[in-house]
C-alpha cells in the first residue's frame, strides 16, 4: 500500500469515528458552539434562502444532509416506514492530501437506509460511506441531486417532484414525491437556532408534506405504495456544546393537514436546552414558530435494545398548552435502531409512529417519524 493510500485510509476511518459525530450531531437540532476555529462559513441572521440553488450542496459549511422519511402502503393495506439520509461532510483545508490528486479527500459523503416493515415485524437498516471523487459520491451546487453509489436524491426546479432510490442487501425503494405544500424555512431571521452563543445555529427548511408512490422491495417481493413523506435539508458549520448529551426530534402529520415538528436539545442534567424549538404548519402552508417554553415533552415507556443495551424513550405525550393540544405517539415497531458500524459509528433510534390524542377535546389522529440520539453514548463534540 503506498503512503498515500495509508493516509487516505487513516483520514477516512478518523472521519468515520469521530468527525461525523459532529455532522449528526448538527442534525434535526444538536446545538452549537462557537464556529471561529474554523475556516468554513459560519451561520448568520439574514440568510437569503434561493431556490432551486439552495436544494444543492453548500461545500462552504462543512455540515450539510438531506434527509427523507415517511410513511407508505399498498392498497391492501401492508404499511412500511422508510428513512433515506445523505450527509455531507467537508474536510478542513489543514486536513486535505496538498498534493493534487483525483483520490483526495475533501468532502467526505455519508447515506443511512431504513425501512420498517411493520406487517412484517422487520426493521431493516444498511449504511454508506465514500470520498466525493472518480463519481462514487458526490451532490450538484445548483438543484438537488445528491447521491452515493447507486443510491440517489434529485429534483428539478424551486418545488418539483423529488426521487429517491436506494439498494442494498434485499431491500430497496424507488420512489417519486410531489411536493403538496409550499416547503417551510425553520427558525427565525434565517437560521435555527441550536444555543445562545454568535454561531450556534443552522440554515434549515422542510417539504413537509410530500404526496409519495413507488415501490418497496423486500427479499423477493416489490410492493406497490402511496403515501406521504417529509424531507428535511440542514447546513451549518459549528460545533456543539459541551453540556449537550443528545437530542429528540419529532416530526408529525396530522390528519386536518397540519405539520408539526419538534426538536430538543438535552442537557447534561437532564433538562432541555432554551434553544429548542418548532414549526406549526397550517393546511395553507403558514407557519407558527413554537419555542421551548410552548412545548412539552413528557416520556411514558421505555425500551432496551438487546444489540446495544441503550434504553430509548418510546411513547412520547406531547403537549401544545396553548393550542390546548396533546398528542400521544407509539412506536409502529419496538426496535428501529439503527447501528451503522460501517459508516458513522454512531447509535441511534429513528423511527415511524402512530400519532393519537385531542384538541380542544375533540380526538385527532396522525403519523409520524421520531430520532432519538445520545442514548447509547454520549454525543461528542469535536473532531
């Protein structure tokens, strides 16, 4: 092997163990620290989205992800869930082989798939990773198209129709998503924020109602599915905060053609940190920005993963006092961990809910996808 090769090889696993804990740790709501160690574009107030150039790759923040999940079934009623995730991760200049070479490493790309086959009781879940060169992985600046071997994300125009395919060891999906709503820009003046520090925030948006068909592959069958999806697309630079120890995200669909989705930052004793925050979204595609105080989070059961030991938050109630609100979500399968040894080395749970409760006394129903993170092991917070 020549020295090259060891490098690459040696920043590659580096990269894979420690450094993606930083671009998961962005996603659906980790805080941030201070940016100014490094030499990519921090986050600021005022961000200018423009679409369709935001839906691609930002290669000046070093964190970036697209991220699908949704629920699907055929006309029989068989019901899957399905997650498809693309990360983004940029190499420090410093880290960068110097001499020129197609094999270099500056953008490092990630995948995870899920899909839960919940007739079939089987949660199924593989993971990718790959250097942005000779085409093996890679994501277009100037529309979506962002893709990791054979497994892809692309869209044309400011809200035309996404697809998503992806393969791997017995089960597959092939789908097409249409965009019913306008797409929703989280946060305020630009950014999410993720703490109270200059920095400690993201650019984040979500399509989140998404009109989805296609195919489900698994073993030997092909399923033919309709239903509805939710796409979120993140990008940010900075660190995060020592006293984080991981966060919960919710998004949900309601049956009055709402969206909700949720995210909280926990603290090292166990509160939630003041930069939590959601979006309420109305049939019309207007927004309500909920901060941490008009949300409560309240666990009700718990499970243990035999294959990691962690223990996971399941039912969830959430309360919306204001909106006199409250929601309970259950767990469509028990284990929906995903352990990706082969790309992030990271643990966590995500996956699809049944949504139940009231509003203003009257029964409301939904779905919805949960990510759990920092059960396992605690998230860490730098490279």
């Amino acid at each position: 092997m020549t020295s090259r090769s060891v490098r690459l090889t040696r920043q590659l696993r580096l990269l894979a163990t420690a450094g993606f804990w930083l671009l998961l740790a962005l996603a659906h709501g980790a805080a941030a620290a201070d940016s100014s160690s490094t030499s990519f574009r921090p986050t600021q107030e005022g961000y200018r989205y423009e679409f369709p150039r935001d839906h691609g790759s930002h290669d000046t923040f070093r964190t970036e992800w697209w991220y699908y999940t949704g629920h699907v079934e055929t006309a029989e009623g068989r019901r899957f869930g399905f997650e498809l995730t693309f990360f983004r991760r940029g190499i420090e200049p410093d880290q960068v082989e110097t001499r020129p070479s197609r094999w270099s490493v500056d953008q490092l790309y990630l995948a995870h798939l899920a899909i839960t086959d919940v007739t079939g009781q089987r949660f199924h879940f593989h993971d990718r990773i790959s250097r942005a060169g000779l085409g093996k992985a890679g994501a277009d600046a100037t529309h979506l198209h962002v893709w990791l071997d054979h497994w892809f994300a692309e869209s044309s125009g400011q809200t035309g129709q996404h697809r998503l395919e992806a393969k791997a060891d017995g089960v597959a999906l092939a789908l097409t998503l249409d965009p019913t709503k306008p797409l929703v820009i989280h946060g305020e003046r630009g950014i999410s924020k993720k703490g109270a520090a200059a920095g400690q925030a993201s650019h984040y948006y979500s399509f989140t109602h998404l009109k989805t068909a296609g195919t489900m592959t698994i073993g030997t069958e092909t399923f033919h599915v309709t239903g509805t999806s939710w796409m979120d697309h993140e990008f940010g630079s900075a660190d995060l905060s020592p006293e984080l120890v991981g966060w919960d995200w919710f998004s949900i669909h309601l049956a009055d053609n709402r969206e909700l989705m949720i995210y909280r930052l926990r603290r090292s004793d166990g509160s939630s940190d003041q930069a939590s925050s959601g979006t309420l979204v109305f049939p019309d595609g207007r927004t309500q920005h909920l901060s941490a105080t008009d949300v409560e989070l309240t666990p009700l059961t718990t499970w243990t993963s035999p294959a990691s030991n962690a223990t996971y938050p399941q039912q969830w109630r959430v309360t919306i006092p204001s909106l006199n609100l409250s929601l309970q979500l259950t767990p469509l399968l028990a284990d929906q961990e995903l352990r990706t040894g082969r790309s992030t080395q990271v643990t966590y749970w995500e996956g699809a809910v049944d949504v139940t409760g009231t509003e203003k006394n009257e029964p409301i129903r939904g779905q919805g996808y949960i990510e759990l993170t920092g059960y396992a092991e605690r998230i860490k917070q730098t490279l």
